[in-house]
C-alpha cells in the first residue's frame, strides 16, 4: 500500500505550502500572458517572458503527466 504524505511545510519562514500549485501556477501564467498581450509583439520583454512562461508551462505539464502514470515513460524518453 502506498501512503500519500501530506508537505506540511515549505521550510521557508512566512511561505506557506499551496494546496494546488499545478493550478496556481497555471492561473498565474494564464495571467501574465495576457498581460503580455497588451505589450507590442516587437517588445523585448515581452518575447523573452513569453518565452520564459512557456517553458515553464511545458516543465507542470510534464510533472503533470508524472504524476499520472506516465513516469516510465518519460524516463525512457529521456534516457534514448
């Protein structure tokens, strides 16, 4: 049987553990984009954070897919 345990902590003072950081951070990213949306498309900052969120976006859908079952094979993806 596999037991689920529950992070109580971060181990940083005054930051507290979210309940759903997959989702936070899909909000938040969701939020910034759009953000970036009102800057003009030649806007450095813009092309670099937007490049920024989307490699970010890519690393919790992986961790998502993980965390699903899909373990293995990522590894041996990763591993060829």
């Amino acid at each position: 049987m596999s037991k689920q345990v529950k992070k109580l902590t971060t181990g940083l003072t005054g930051l507290k553990v979210s309940p759903n950081p997959k989702r936070t951070l899909g909000i938040l990213y969701a939020k910034t984009s759009r953000a970036l949306n009102k800057l003009p498309a030649d806007c450095a900052y813009r092309k670099y954070t937007e490049s920024i969120i989307s490699q970010r976006s890519a690393i919790i859908k992986e961790v998502s897919a993980l965390a699903s079952g899909c373990g293995p094979t990522l590894i041996i993806g990763y591993s060829n």
